[in-house]
C-alpha cells in the first residue's frame, strides 16, 4: 500500500520532498521519486549515512524497504511525518562512565548520566 509523503525541508538548501512509496514492494512514484530512489542507491552504495543526533552513523542496507532506513536517510534534510518519525531508530545509550578516586585511593565508578 502506497504512502503518501510531502516533507518540508529542515535545511534552508532543499526543497520540499513529494512522494509516494510502497515499503512493502519498495516502489517510490510520484513528483520526487527518482531523488528518493537517486538517495537510496547512494547510501545503499556507501553502506551507512549520518544521521541524528550528529555525528551518528547508522547502516543502510535497503531503505526502500525499511522505515527505519527510510527515516534515517529522509531525516538528513527533511521533517519527518509521524510514522517516519516514529520509526527513526533510537540512539542507544552511551556507556559513559567516570572513575572518581578518593583520597585513600579507592576507585568509585559513577554513571555518567547520575551527575547529571
């Protein structure tokens, strides 16, 4: 089932994006559809994209048939709809840790969120 979309941009060098697509079959028709499939290629080609929050890399192995792919890539330059949004992959939590030594010389290991 087809997926009506028209992004605004979130940059000031793009321009609205208007398509429809098909995650199921992967088909992309409509007034945009071939800089939709023009980007796909291109990040299928490099293997992974930056997207949000910056720097994050993220794999792109078929965005044509992958919201979340599809989320990554479009977010780039465009406002989200909802279900795109709403399928644009979480940042997984940073690991942060911070080593405080008291004076006796004992390690104490605190998150990096607790100091917040």
């Amino acid at each position: 089932m087809f997926r009506k979309y028209i992004l605004k941009p979130a940059v000031w060098h793009r321009n609205p994006l208007e398509f429809e697509w098909d995650p199921e079959s992967g088909e992309v028709r409509g007034a945009d559809a071939g800089q939709v499939i023009a980007m796909a290629a291109s990040a299928v080609k490099e293997g992974s994209v930056t997207g949000h929050p910056y720097p994050t890399s993220y794999d792109i192995t078929d965005p044509l048939h992958n919201i979340s792919e599809m989320a990554v890539l479009l977010g780039q330059d465009w406002m989200l709809s909802e279900d795109l949004a709403s399928a644009y992959p979480e940042e997984e939590e940073a690991d942060d840790q911070i080593v405080m030594i008291d004076k006796d010389g004992v390690e104490h290991v605190k998150s990096g969120k607790m100091l917040h």
